[in-house]
C-alpha cells in the first residue's frame, strides 16, 4: 500500500471512529449535565482544567521525541519505546502526586468552587489522566505502523463503556466522584486493550537505559516547555474562571470548551499521523515534505473552515441538546477558533519536525503570558465571553506568526487558492439563517426534533459547502480522490 492510500485509510477510520467518538462525547457531556446541573458541572470542568495544568508534565514531550526519534531510528526503536515507557511510567507520578497534593491547600473559603468533594474528585482525575497518558503513547506504535483501527476500537470501546458507566451512576443517584471514577474504569479498560495489540506490533518493555534515558530527556525538555505552553494558553482561562466567576458560570463556558475540544481532536489525529512522515522528510526529502504540507494546509483549513460554519449556525440547537443554552454565546465565539487552531497545529508540528522546538518555546512563551494578562483583565467584566476571545485571538496569533515564518522566512511555497472558503463560509451562512432561522432558533423544541434539525440542517450546510468548494476548485481534484477509500497519488 502506498503513503498517501495508508495515510487516507488511517485517516478515514479515525474519522469514523472519531465521529462515533463524537456522537458518545455529545451523549456522555448531556448526560453529565443534565445528571450534575449546570453549576456541579462547572465543578467538574474546573477539576479537569486544574488536572491538566499539571498532568502536561507527565507527558513531558515525551511521545513526540520518542516517535520521532523511533520513526528516525528504525534499529534502537525498541530500546526506544521501551525508556520512553518506563520514562513515562516513573516521571508521571510526580505531576500527579503535585496535583493531589495542591488541590488540597486550596482554600475553600476563598474559592467556593474548589469545595472537599471537588479535591476528591480532582484526585480521581489525576489518575484517569495517568492513564489517559499511557494510552497516548500506546497509540504512538499504532500511529508508526499505520495501524489506526487498533487505536480506533479501544477508544470507542471506552467511551461507550464511559456513556454507560455515567448512565448507571446517574439512574444510581451517585455524585461528581462517582462520574469521574467511571471515566477512569473506561480508561482502563482501553488501556488494557492498546498494550495488548501495541505487542502485536512492536515488542518492548519498560526499561530505563541510561543513555537514552538523558538523550530522550534533553530533548523532550523543550518540547514539554511547548507542550506545558500551549496548555496554559488554553486552559488558564478556565482556572481563572473557576477563582473569579460562580462555578454556573464555569459550568456554561464548559459546555462550549467541551464542543469546542471534541472537534479539535480532529487535526490532532491527523496531524499526529502525519508527524512520524513529516519527522522523516524533513531530513530526506524538503520537495516531498513540501507536497505532502500543502496537502495538510488545504485540508486543515477547509475543514476547520466547515465546522466553524455548522457551529456557528447550529450553536443554539447543540447547546440546548447539551442541556445548557445558555452555552450557545460562547460556543459561537469559540468555533471562531477553530481556523487558528487547525492550521496553526499543522505548522508548529511543522517545525517541531526539524527539531527548532525553541521557536515554538518563545512564541507560546509570550502568547501564554498575554492571554494570562488580558483573562485577568477581562474575566471580572466579560466572564467566559472574554475567556473566549482571549483563545480566538491566541489561536489566531499562533497560525499567522508561524505562516509568516514558514512563508517568508523559511520560503516554504505554498498555493493559497484554498483562502476563498471563509468568505464562502459566511454566505452560505447567512443564506441558510435566513432561510431557516426559525428551525435554528426555535427554543421550544423537543429533543428529538432538535437532534433531527442539528441532523438535516447539518447535512444542508455540508452539501451546500462541499459543492461551493469543489465546483470553485479550492482543492486540487487529486488531493479529493488521495483522501477517498482506494485514493492514490504520486507522493505515495
């Protein structure tokens, strides 16, 4: 099989699974809300942002180098693997015991939101997120043998195991601690599931080889000031949210972010399937490389392009499924982030490729500083709205300081026919508001008709923008047909 036909069959099964994936979250975060309210909710998103700024740690860059390093490295890739492993098996218990620990001095009085029930319950999060890491780097070897559907199974598995675990605790009555002990139980079991068919593929334990043990270290120090950087940018606002604004508050603004972190997973997993190649040409072949990114912009910004354009025409009717419309503002604000966050990932993996993880280091340096600075500033006077536009305008800065410097610095040429499809997005747009606004509106529907207008609606908009952009000829016909089941290309 070819690269490009590997590549779009991966891709095409993690698009399917992700959807699934998709569907699950949607049930899963209604069913959490509807189930905890929206204020416990606000608990809930707080205890997860508050986990992550200190679980990115535990990640330390670690997959990224150790992929690279593996892809690059063929002969040492079970050495490799094996000290990444035991690496992050030892190195993640110290985030993790940190996390615990400080939830504990955090005064409630103080922070209402922060109360004993939500420290409990940050401590059962730390742990699901350990072993949500450890299920990342399991998915690397997945990632290396263009093996997705292994990754793909185990992770719909668990999150229809979640769905069901949170659907017993809500009929059983249970609490805040009762959801997020059953996340960790689905997490498990997808744990269990990628090391099982990870030794399929490649052979390795956990070891810590002291040669590679500081190699992977240096190297991965930088990447985890990007990694650690790039979080804070994202996730400060909530935590200040959670210290400033009432924990309803923090609850509506979690609706939105949760909307808005499902449908970022997707340039995730491509570009994550994409990086151990990029990783490769960078030092092989620059014309290649060039090609293949061209291939990523185009589609990174069309499909980013796309599900701003279904957000922000079905955020009403999305909202209220989720059980919060109240979330319907901010979901709209933050679906204007979805360009920068799309393209901008795809250059910063870009540059992560060649290994120049300083430049990124300063950017996201300066950027977390800033949007620190300004959710200070205007959390007090514009709550979550303002926790909104600080991620639109930090996203944005991201994409176009890395396209200028990939573009006139580095000279990286590329064709930028695929620019059109924002203005195409606003028409289409505003032409089906007008024609539908009623069906989008509407706040007296059922839940049934709501999931059948958020369906058909979705299903009008998608036609009308996939036709826009293949009768204007945004996207190369072959870069179409690469992407379609049995798709070929010269790159492969």
């Amino acid at each position: 099989m070819s690269l490009a036909r590997a590549v779009a069959w991966n891709t095409h099964v993690q698009i399917v699974g992700r959807l699934v994936g998709l569907l699950a979250s949607i049930a899963l975060t209604a069913l959490i809300i509807r189930h905890l309210g929206t204020a416990t909710y606000g608990q809930y998103t707080a205890a997860s942002a508050y986990v992550s700024l200190f679980m990115i740690l535990g990640e330390f860059g670690l997959y990224l180098v150790a992929i690279r390093r593996a892809s690059q490295e063929p002969e040492q890739r079970a050495r490799i693997l094996g000290t990444a492993l035991g690496l992050r098996l030892t190195w993640t218990l110290v985030p993790l015991g940190i996390a615990v620990l400080g939830a504990q001095l955090i005064p409630s009085q103080r922070y209402p939101t922060y109360e004993p029930v939500v420290k409990s319950t940050i401590a059962i999060l730390a742990l699901n997120e350990y072993v949500r890491l450890l299920c990342q780097f399991l998915t690397g070897v997945f990632r290396m043998h263009l093996r997705m559907e292994l990754a793909v199974v185990g992770e719909v598995g668990s999150r229809v195991l979640a769905l069901l675990g949170v659907g017993l605790v809500a009929q059983a009555g249970g609490g805040l601690r009762w959801v997020a002990a059953a996340l960790l139980v689905a997490n498990s079991a997808n744990l269990v599931w990628a090391w099982l068919m990870s030794q399929r593929l490649e052979r390795f334990r956990a070891q810590l080889h002291s040669p590679l043990v500081r190699q992977l270290a240096r190297e991965a120090v930088v990447v985890a000031g990007v990694l650690v950087l790039s979080l804070l940018r994202g996730q400060i606002g909530i935590l200040l949210l959670s210290l400033m604004r009432p924990t309803e508050e923090v609850g509506i603004y979690g609706v939105a972010i949760k909307v808005y972190e499902v449908l970022i997973t997707f340039p995730g997993m491509l570009i994550a399937l994409l990086y151990p190649v990029l990783s490769r040409l960078a030092s092989e072949d620059r014309e290649r490389l060039r090609r293949i990114f061209q291939r990523t912009f185009d589609v990174m910004l069309l499909a980013a392009t796309g599900l701003c354009l279904l957000l922000e025409v079905l955020a009403p009717q999305i909202a209220a499924i989720l059980g919060e419309p109240r979330a319907s503002q901010p979901m709209r604000v933050l679906a204007l982030a979805l360009p920068g966050a799309f393209v901008g990932m795809s250059f910063a993996h870009l540059v992560l490729a060649e290994g120049r993880q300083s430049l990124i280091l300063r950017l996201y340096l300066f950027l977390a500083i800033a949007s620190t600075a300004a959710n200070v500033l205007l959390i007090p006077r514009f709550s979550y709205m303002g926790v909104g536009a600080i991620l639109v305008a930090t996203e944005t800065s991201v994409m176009l300081t890395l396209a200028l410097y990939w573009t006139r610095i580095r000279d990286l040429k590329l064709q930028l026919r695929t620019l059109w499809s924002p203005p195409i997005a606003v028409a289409i747009g505003w032409l089906v508001h007008r024609l539908a606004a009623a069906w989008i509106d509407a706040p007296g529907l059922d839940l049934r008709w709501r999931l059948l207008v958020v369906v058909g609606l979705g299903l009008v908009i998608v036609a009308s923008y996939v036709a826009a952009v293949l009768g204007l000829r945004l996207v190369q016909m072959e870069v179409v047909r690469s992407l379609l089941p049995g798709g070929n290309t010269a790159d492969g």
